[in-house]
C-alpha cells in the first residue's frame, strides 16, 4: 500500500492591497500614509498602507481613531471596480498554474500545487514563479505561503509580510509553530487568548502540549480542534472555484436617516446596483433580501424569494422596495445603515422573457405576502 501523497498548499494574499492599488495609479502618493475606508463619522478602514501601519492604522479600526494617529494621511474612498479588475489578473495568473484555485476575497486565495507529488521543493519554484507573475501582470506584490495545509500557508504567507515568501516542510512545523503567540491560531480572538493564557497557555507550543482532556473540558469539541492545528493538522480540502453565495451592497448614514422617502431613494439604488453586478457576472438570482440597522445597532434582514430565478433590476428594484415598506418598522428613530442582498445566485442556462422587465412593479403586477410574484 502507498504512503499517501503529501499535500502542497499554497496561500497568495497581497500587500495592502487596496491602498497599493491607489498607490499604483497615483505616482504622487507613493510612500505616502494612504488610508482606504469609509470616509463619514462612521466609517471604517479597510486598508491601510504601511506608511499608514506605522502610525498604528489598521484595517477595521474606527475612521475617526485613524484620522487622529494619522493626521496627515491621505484619505480615499474604495474603488470596488478598479480593484476587482486586479484582482482579475491575479486570479487569472493563479489558474496558468494550479488546477485547484479558492479565492477567498479580492486580494487572497489559496492554491493547491500538490500535483508537484509532495514534492515541496518543485511546489517552491512553481510558487515562486506565481509571485513573479503576480508583480508582472499588476506591478503590485504579495505575500505567499506554502505548506501541507491551509491553516500552515497562511500562517506562512503572513510570516514575512509585505513581499513575503515562506515554505514550512513537513519537518519544519514545529519549528515553526513552537515559538509563536496563542493568538497565531486561526479562531483564537481576544477572548479565547485570555483564556488560554488564564490556563497557563502563552504560545503553540504550550498548547501542543497541553492535555487534550483540559482543552474540551474548557472549550468543549472546538477544544479539540485548537489542539490539532497546534500541531499543525488541518485537513480542510480546497473547493475549488464556487459560484458567488450572494452579491450585496449597504450604506452607513453619516448622520440617521429619518425621512421614509430618503430611505427608499437609497434602496433603489442599491438594488440597481447588486442587479447591475448580478447580470455582470451572469447570474440569476432567486432571493431579494434587505437589511436595516437602527440607532442602537440592532440589526435584521428581511427576504423574499420568488418562484423562479431572475436578473431583472427593474423586478429586483421593486422587490427591495417592497420589503422595506412592508418588512421593515420605520419610524421616527430612523435607519444607521441600510442594505439589499441577492442570494440563492445560479448561473444563467437561458434568458427570460422580458416580461416583467416590460411590466415593472408596480404597476405591471403586486407581490404576494411571501414575496413571490402575484397578478393585479
């Protein structure tokens, strides 16, 4: 019987993506602190430069807090399109060379280079030669990781950031694992790190060592779980391409949104908007879902799903809308963020008839208490 073949993952994530990105088109500003996110009261960072990191501006920190580290940053809104046409690219050098190729989001995705048969030094130079590709195709550089899993690439891809490039053999996992923080674990946060720490658990190696009847009394099954990706285990398979779960878009009100009118002026525009990308990746959908935030953050989602899937903005448009009338309490309190999700995404076999493009909604038809298409 044959030992089984070792896998080789690779882990791809690139530097500061969408801050290098405005870097990239704008000469002037390079090596500059440039800081990507939300620009109103409320807005969040989604990206930092590492000019920016060095003020202590990180990715999801409150814009207000950045703009007081950062005072002299340059403060730009995000421009989806532009970096999903990099993100194209990347995605694109990815598939030339690996069969198996998970995109996690615009700026990282795994690949799986274990056709190489285990064997972890042609993987390297295949993976070498990604990276080169990558800066070729976007002038950009990223970050990539190698190993036999994906919890080890990541990990990896992140050890020697920005223009990393690390390999961590089968030999090498303790090694590497032994000396790092508790909180190098995937799904250890703030809160499970104190209570590792309370146990007595400061880095990998003491919770590789640490009895595995100790970690399920104290974390129940996930305890387990910690424990093997201690010591490096993590038999999560690559899926592999998947078609789009949901396509969605919302907006955080600087100030609260009161006036009804207002708010359906912003649905609707929305709704054009996720319709506009559902038909640029040709798709269909067969669910129209809403989510409101109140001033005191309590947040709910509303949905409805019709009897057959579809990609028509006018149809998806008044769907949104009705859901916000009939679905969602509005009152004097007002909204703190609004948004329109399509789910339930499948790829297009055969194109509709326009009818309901031709009929709009109103006054072409009504819908039905559970959202699905009804006539006048």
């Amino acid at each position: 019987m044959s030992a089984p073949v070792t896998r080789c993952i690779g882990h791809l994530d690139m530097d500061a993506f969408f801050a290098a990105v405005e870097q990239l088109d704008s000469p002037d500003i390079r090596g500059k602190p440039v800081i990507v996110g939300g620009l109103g009261p409320r807005g969040v960072v989604s990206t930092a430069s590492y000019e920016a990191r060095a003020y202590g501006v990180h990715s999801a920190m409150p814009m207000a807090v950045a703009r007081k580290r950062c005072p002299d940053g340059i403060y730009l809104r995000p421009r989806f399109a532009r970096y999903k046409e990099i993100s194209d690219r990347m995605s694109a050098v990815l598939r030339t060379y690996a069969p198996i190729v998970e995109t996690v989001s615009l700026d990282e995705a795994f690949f799986d280079l274990t056709r190489h048969g285990g064997d972890f030094a042609s993987a390297e130079g295949v993976a070498m030669e990604i990276k080169r590709s990558v800066y070729r195709e976007t002038l950009l550089t990223c970050s990539v990781g190698v190993a036999p899993n994906r919890f080890l690439a990541k990990l990896a891809s992140e050890l020697e950031k920005p223009d990393g490039f690390t390999v961590i053999e089968p030999g090498r996992i303790e090694e590497v694992l032994d000396p790092l923080p508790i909180d190098a674990i995937w799904g250890v946060g703030k809160v499970t790190a104190r209570k590792l720490r309370s146990l007595g658990l400061l880095r990998v190696r003491d919770l590789r060592l640490a009895p595995i009847g100790l970690l399920v009394r104290e974390f129940g099954t996930g305890g387990k779980h910690l424990h093997q990706l201690a010591c490096g285990i993590d038999e999560t398979p690559l899926l592999g391409e998947t078609e789009s779960k949901s396509i969605s878009r919302e907006v955080t009100f600087s100030f609260d949104l009161v006036e009804p009118g207002e708010i359906e002026t912003v649905v609707r525009r929305l709704a054009r908007e996720v319709a506009k990308q559902l038909r640029a990746e040709s798709l269909l959908c067969r669910t129209v879902r809403i989510k409101a935030r109140y001033p005191d953050f309590r947040t709910i989602t509303r949905q409805a799903r019709l009897g057959v899937k579809t990609d028509s903005p006018p149809l998806i448009e008044a769907l949104a809308v009705h859901l916000l009338w009939h679905r969602v309490p509005l009152d004097e309190r007002g909204l703190r963020l609004i948004g329109v999700g399509l789910g339930d995404l499948g790829e297009i076999t055969a194109r509709q008839l326009p009818l309901f493009e031709e009929m709009g909604l109103p006054p072409g038809g009504r819908l039905s208490g559970d959202g699905h298409l009804a006539p006048r």
